[in-house]
C-alpha cells in the first residue's frame, strides 16, 4: 500500500505576482495543489480571475487580485488584501516581469523605467509591505524570480539583465537583514522556458519554426523549460525542505550557464 505524502504547504497563505499565466500561473496552481491558500496577483484581472476560479473549482483555496507592481499603493493593497483575506502572509513570490528588447543606448527612458519597475521595484515593494506582516507572526519566506541573464547577460536586453542582477542582490540583502528574525529570501534563475512570453517573442520572428529550433539547440538539454518545473524548484524554496536555504539563487536553466 503506498503511502500519500504530506502536502507541503498546508496551513500556509502564499502571495504570488505575475500569476496569471506562465511561470506565476504554474507556481499558483502548484501551491494551491501543496495546500496552500493563494492570492493569484496579475496586471490583467481577467487572467488573474481565471486562474484562481480554475484553482477554487479544484478544490483550493483562492483569490484574485490586479495589481501594477510597480505602485506603491498597489502593492501595499494586493498585500493588506491577502492577510484580510487569509489572515496572515507566509509566502510572498515576487514573480511579475517585463522585457524590452533594446541594446543600452537604444533603451528610451521610459522603457527602462517600466522594465526596472516591475522587475526590480516590484520585488522592492511587494517585500517591503510583505515584511511586516510575517514578522508580526514569527517569519516567512520570499522567493523573487530573477534569471540566468543575471549571470551571463542576454544580448539586446540591456535594462532587464540589469534589473535581474538587481533582484539578486537585493534578495541577498533581505536574507541577510531578516535571517534572525525568521524570514527566508532566496531568488530563483530561470533558463529560457516555453511560456507565453517567449512564445510571443517566438511568433513575432520571420520563421518561428527555425527560431524555436535555435532556441531549443542552446540548451544542453535540447529543449525549453517549462512553467511546471520552475514552479516545483520554487515550491523548494518556499517549502520546510529549504529551512536552512537563505541568501542564495536557485538556476533551473537547462544546464545553459554550466557551458
């Protein structure tokens, strides 16, 4: 007779931006599947609103939220609406990102401006009104999304591989200031993974097919990452399995910065 494994988020509330599709959908959805109740963070309500319907009619736990991570006050809401909600804030994934494809001289402000925004100032902010309240009760964890193009910079993509290095740094500091006071920080570098996004970046190309194919060739494995195995590397993090992780990156790349 085989046993069933613990859930390993049960009894645990778990924020999570950028959770409408892709990487923050497969997190939501995993979560929730471990126990967890979640607040499904998007810019786009709709997606956001899927998202948790299709995890609340599972038998889970949900809740949708739009928020620009970017705003102060957004961020401050989607957090005082989460513990309002569930009653406290365990988890905090700082997930939601934008690219724009410009070498660094080509970059117009206003474009830095967003992709900074929400890739760096988004984690700034979502743990900065997430904080108090897990200190309130004991710890928490924190795990933002940052990349492997924090390591090895991606070419034409000058203000998010500086925004992805600045998430990892920041992430280090937050280990390092709250570590005795019971909250865990560690970043997660995703390798290129099939989602939306890069299915978007894939169908604007003149042959999408050669330039999946491309895509795909990078890669020591020889395939794209999917959603679901970055969010199982988060679920690490986040889980009792990490209890001595802090301060650190996590790369679920494919094996592409070990070449």
């Amino acid at each position: 007779m085989t046993e069933l494994r613990p859930a390993k988020l049960t009894g645990k509330s778990a924020l999570i931006t950028g959770a409408g599709s892709g990487i923050g959908e497969a997190m939501a959805r995993l979560f929730a599947a471990e126990g967890a109740r979640v607040a499904v963070v998007d810019l786009d309500r709709a997606a956001a609103e899927r998202v948790a319907g299709e995890i609340d009619s599972g038998g889970g736990d949900a809740v949708a939220l739009a928020s620009d991570v970017s705003r102060a006050a957004d961020c401050q809401a989607m957090v005082e609406r989460t513990v309002e909600r569930f009653g406290a804030l365990d988890i905090l994934c700082n997930n939601a990102g934008v690219g724009v494809a410009a070498v660094c001289h080509e970059t117009s402000e206003e474009d830095w401006d967003l992709v900074l925004g929400v890739c760096l100032k988004g984690v700034f902010l979502g743990s900065k009104f997430a904080i108090p309240h897990m200190l309130v009760h004991g710890g928490g964890v924190i795990c933002n999304t940052s990349s492997a193009a924090a390591e090895a910079a991606v070419a034409n993509r000058a203000a998010y591989c500086a925004a992805k290095a600045g998430v990892l740094g920041l992430t280090k500091s937050i280990a390092i200031d709250y570590a005795s006071r019971g909250i865990r920080c560690n970043a997660l570098l995703p390798g290129t993974v099939d989602s939306p996004w890069i299915g978007k970046i894939i169908a604007q190309q003149s042959d999408p097919v050669a330039q999946r194919a491309l895509m795909e060739a990078r890669q020591p494995l020889g395939r794209l990452g999917r959603p679901e195995e970055i969010a199982r590397a988060a679920l690490y993090l986040c889980s009792d399995d990490a209890s001595f992780v802090t301060g650190t990156g996590l790369v679920v790349d494919g094996g592409f910065l070990a070449r």
